[in-house]
C-alpha cells in the first residue's frame, strides 16, 4: 500500500510537470540517474528530476524511479552510470579582474575554467578590476562587462573601503552577495585598507542587514613587511614578514565588535589554524544571545593552496606559490585538516587571484601573491580529502553547500534538493590526470599545481538542467546569469 501511495504521488508529479512542459517546447524535462548520487549528508544510487524551466523537482531512488519510467515515457534521460551525480560546486571568491586588468583574468576564461571544474556558480570579488565595486557606478561598469560573457552563473562582493559607507545601501539594492575589506595594503592603489578606527563605521551602516561583511585578515605589524637581510627567492624570507600574528591580530580586532553588532561577519582564506578558536569564541556568544544566522553570523573559510601545500615544499624563485596570507608549514596544513573533519571550518574557496607572468618575478617579496586554481579546486580538495578517508559527501558539503550560504543562495544553489537550480555535475573519482598548461582554460597559465597528479575528475557539468561541458568540450554559447538585481543595474 506504501509503494502504490508513493507511485500516485509520483504520478502526479509527472503529469503536472507534462501540463508546464506544453508552455515550453523549446525545453525538455530530464531524468539525470547515477548509480551514485551524492548530497551533502548521503550517498545512494537513484537520480534527479528536473523540470523545463532547469529547477530539481525530486529526488528519487532507483526503486521510484523504475516505477516513474514503466508510466512516463516522455523524459529525456541522461544516464551517468556509475559516475558520481554531485551539485555543481560554488567558487565565492574569485578575482575576475574584469575590467581594467583583463590581461590578468577575463569573464570569459575564467567561467569557462570553472564550467570545465565543475563549478556552476562563482562570486566575484571587488578588487583587482578597475573600476573595483565599491560605488554603485562601478558596479553597473563591471556588471555590463560582464554580461553575455559568463559561461557560469556570476555573483558579485561589494568592497569596503575609507568613506564609502554612503555606496553600501545601494550595492546591497544591485544585489551584492556581501562586502570585502582590508585591514592591510590590498596591493592595488584603488582599493584602499580601512583603518581599525573607521570600523565602526562600516559596522553602524550595515548592522542589521542580511548582507556578509568578510575581511582579508591581516593586519600589519611593526616592520612586518621589511627585510633585506634575507635571500627574497627563499619561501622562509617572504613567510618571515606575514607571521600568524598578523592574522590572529586582524581577527580578534573584528572579534571584538561582533558582541555588539547584527552583522554576520566573514573572515576569508584562514591561513593560521589559531584563527578559528577566536571565531568559534565570538559564535558561541552569539549562539548564546539567540542568532538565528547561518552559523551564527560568524564563518570562515581556507583555501586549496592551505590544504594541499605547505612551506617546506615551496622551491626558491617558483613564486606562483606566492598568496597572502602565506602557505604555511605541514603541521599548520594537519591542523586545519583537523577543523575540517570536526566541521569547525565552514567552507572552501579558491582565492583564484591571477596575473601576467611579468609579476611573478622570482623575488617573493616583491612578486604579486596570488594562486590560480578556479578549474581545479574540486579535484584538488578530492585528492587530499580521499587520501585521508574522507567521502563525496564531504566534497558537497564544503564545495557546494557552504559557499551557497554564505553568499545567500542556499534557496537556489549549492544541494541536490526540490525547488534548487538543476545545477549538476558528474564527477569520476578514481580518474586521475596531471596539470599541463595544454589543459589549464583561465587566461594565465601560471599554477603552484603544474605537473602534479590530481584524483577526480569532472565528466559533464550542467547548468539548471543544460549540458555547459562534456569530456574535454565547452558550450560554444555562454549560458550563465549574473545573479543581480537587474531593474537596479540596468534599469529592466
């Protein structure tokens, strides 16, 4: 009686999705079936349907679905065996750089870089372009550069910086996911660190709001940033000027203001694992005054380069290694392994922050820090995270589901559930392959990851239920949205 109950549900399902399917013949429905499918709390053999407009209408197991296709013959099917049927993952920080530095990295390549990783969503950050996003003006430059060229839905970060707290009101209206700030030189003239004294006022302005307020936590120290007594081809020289006391410094300086403030704030790329018990001190008091906040309003989130990487590995002069915060030693990698196992992290990201080759000098104190990584991160999590008996579920749960909710998308993106985006990726994970410049999609072929072999590799990605990349093949045409307010930017 259960299973017939089931079947009738199922049934008037479909015959509900045939009616809307009439609306629109130019889309069909799809029946996407793995003998793996992978959310981010289980794994089963089963598949996922999806209706005309791209949206996941249920999710089934291969007993439902046996009895779905003996009634319903109108589907298209896409049989992915025994590949592994994930979410497409979401990259929420990456520097586009477009426009003004489109020689570094450009809209086109670095979507179509992401599409081939599997990522169906990635959020741009404020600074590295010129105009950077931090007025509203700027925003709608960059948001028409970018237009008809995303080949992956594009969200966007906003940028705090020095007397632009009038801007924020209305970058929130356009549709920013959150803002970014300094609390250190960026590195690029207009985009400006704000001072611990203006912090007040950036926290006054958005308290309250549903928006995120994340910083680069680095905060300068005396002398921090000087030293000639040092070969500056050597890792040790450049790691010797950003110590983790920069980080602990700028974190606990933020700390300090989230008692007293609705803000949710968001510290990106942890590099020093003494970071997180100064957040999880801040989130329990928090928690304990009631938040109702995605974590209680207090995230943070590391990186590829610190979970794959350590500093004793980095040769002299290979500076494609170079970030800020710095690659640190093997012993600060276990430890923040350790956070992910007990969920204290809360998701990763790539800080995909590329440049010409003519910046990567082989001196580190004067090379531009930044690792390129935007296509490869899904592997490059896998393979560490395999190595050390992790599951796919992890891979969902990091990828997918965390940067979903950090930028606001959890009821549209990241997770295999009804009502989400049909934004899906079959995922091999005993494949392997090695990183060549013959594969690498983003503009600058620079990457700490050359020559190295990765497990997992993504088969096809599909963006709301429409094939975007299969084995070794893009889509010709860019199908992505910027995930803005459109009648703000512009003005429809």
């Amino acid at each position: 009686m259960r299973r017939l109950c089931i079947l009738g549900i199922i049934l008037i399902l479909a015959a509900a999705i045939t009616c809307r399917g009439l609306l629109k013949k130019d889309r069909k429905r799809r029946l996407f079936l793995s003998r793996h499918v992978v959310t981010e709390t289980t794994e089963f053999d089963g598949g996922v349907l999806v209706d005309a407009e791209g949206v996941i209408e249920g999710v089934l197991s291969r007993a439902i679905i046996d009895d779905v296709l003996s009634e319903e013959h109108s589907l298209e099917i896409i049989d992915g065996g025994d590949l592994a049927l994930m979410a497409g993952a979401i990259d929420s920080h990456v520097h586009v750089n477009e426009p003004g530095r489109t020689s570094w990295e450009g809209y086109v390549t670095a979507t179509r870089a992401a599409a081939v990783g599997g990522f169906t969503t990635i959020v741009d950050m404020p600074l590295n372009s010129i105009p950077p996003t931090t007025t509203l003006k700027n925003f709608r430059t960059k948001a028409f550069a970018a237009r008809e060229e995303v080949y992956v839905d594009v969200a966007f970060w906003g940028g705090v910086i020095p007397d632009n707290e009038p801007e924020l009101q209305q970058l929130m209206e356009a549709g920013v996911v959150g803002f970014k700030g300094f609390l250190i030189d960026s590195g690029v003239s207009e985009f400006p660190n704000v001072m611990p004294d203006e912090l007040e006022k950036v926290f006054n302005v958005l308290n309250g709001t549903d928006t995120v307020l994340a910083f680069h936590a680095e905060k300068a120290l005396n002398n921090s940033e000087s030293c000639s007594c040092k070969d500056p081809t050597l890792y040790s020289t450049y790691l010797d000027t950003h110590p983790p006391e920069m980080e602990l410094d700028a974190v606990s300086l933020v700390a300090s203001y989230i008692p007293y403030y609705d803000v949710h704030v968001h510290i990106v790329h942890v590099s020093a694992e003494g970071v997180i018990p100064i957040l999880e001190a801040a989130r329990a008091k928090r928690i304990a005054a009631n938040s109702k906040r995605w974590r209680g309003g207090v995230t943070a989130e590391t990186c590829h380069h610190y979970l794959s990487l350590s500093s004793e590995q980095i040769p002299p002069g290979h500076t494609e290694y170079k970030c800020a915060p710095p690659i640190r030693n093997i012993t600060n990698k276990n430890k923040l392994w350790q956070y992910i196992k007990e969920r204290r992290i809360d998701l990763i990201a790539s800080d995909h922050s590329p440049t010409v080759v003519e910046n990567k000098t082989p001196n580190f104190l004067t090379a531009w820090g930044g690792v390129s990584s935007v296509q490869f991160g899904l592997s490059l999590f896998w393979t560490e995270a395999r190595a050390r008996g992790y599951n796919l579920s992890t891979v969902s749960h990091f990828l997918s589901s965390g940067p979903a909710h950090l930028a606001g998308l959890q009821d549209k993106k990241g997770a295999i559930k009804p009502g989400l985006d049909a934004d899906l990726i079959y995922f091999d994970p005993n494949a392997s392959f090695i990183v060549t410049p013959e594969i690498i999609v983003y503009k600058n072929k620079l990457s700490p990851y050359m020559n190295r072999v990765l497990t997992g590799k993504v088969i096809h990605t599909y963006l709301r239920g429409q094939l975007i990349y299969s084995n070794g093949e893009l889509v010709e045409q860019p199908a992505g949205k910027l995930l803005v307010n459109e009648t703000v930017l512009f003005g429809f």
